[in-house]
C-alpha cells in the first residue's frame, strides 16, 4: 500500500528547510503562477522578498515568507508525456511545450 504524502505543491518541506537553515539543498516543484510571472518581470540575478506557496489550501501547506534569487528564467521548456493507448499495451512518448498560464 503506499504511503500518504503532501501533493508536489506543497510548502511544508521547503519551511521545514528554512527553519532549520540547510544549505545547499533542493526542491523539485512549488506551483506558483504569480512567483513565476514575478520571476520574469524582475529577471535573471535580481533579489526579491516572495511569498511562495499556501495558495490551494491547507494540504499546499502555509505560505513562506523568503527573500529569493532569480537564477534563471526561461519560456521553452518541455516534459515528457506518456500515453497509452486503450486499444494497445505500446507506449508513446510525445515532447510538447510547457506553458505558464501566468
């Protein structure tokens, strides 16, 4: 059976990481359209105090208060995308932009 876990949008391993000062330490994924589009306005080096996360409810954890740096921005990237089809066992692969709707 597998295990409970907060959805990947969630802020409660990035506040436990602050609280307790890591360093060099990573976070796949905190969805966040108005951080991202605040990313791109500011760009690339600049510094920013953010609110990241909190937005969808209490299961995407509190919001976090951080001061931030934009590393890098950029609108062309992809993910792949597995589909497989009802009629056949084969899978497909198919490489398609991903678009921010902020």
């Amino acid at each position: 059976m597998p295990a409970a876990a907060p959805p990947p949008i969630s802020t409660f391993i990035l506040k436990a990481l602050l609280d307790r000062k890591v360093k060099d330490a990573a976070i796949a994924m905190i969805w966040d359209p108005g951080a991202v589009k605040l990313a791109f306005e500011v760009g690339e080096g600049a510094e920013l105090d953010i609110r990241l996360g909190g937005k969808l409810g209490p299961q995407s954890g509190p919001p976090v208060d951080a001061r931030a740096k934009v590393l890098k921005v950029g609108k062309e990237r992809h993910h792949r995308v597995r589909r497989r089809s009802a009629r056949a066992s084969t899978r497909s692969a198919t490489r398609r932009p991903c678009r921010s709707r902020a």
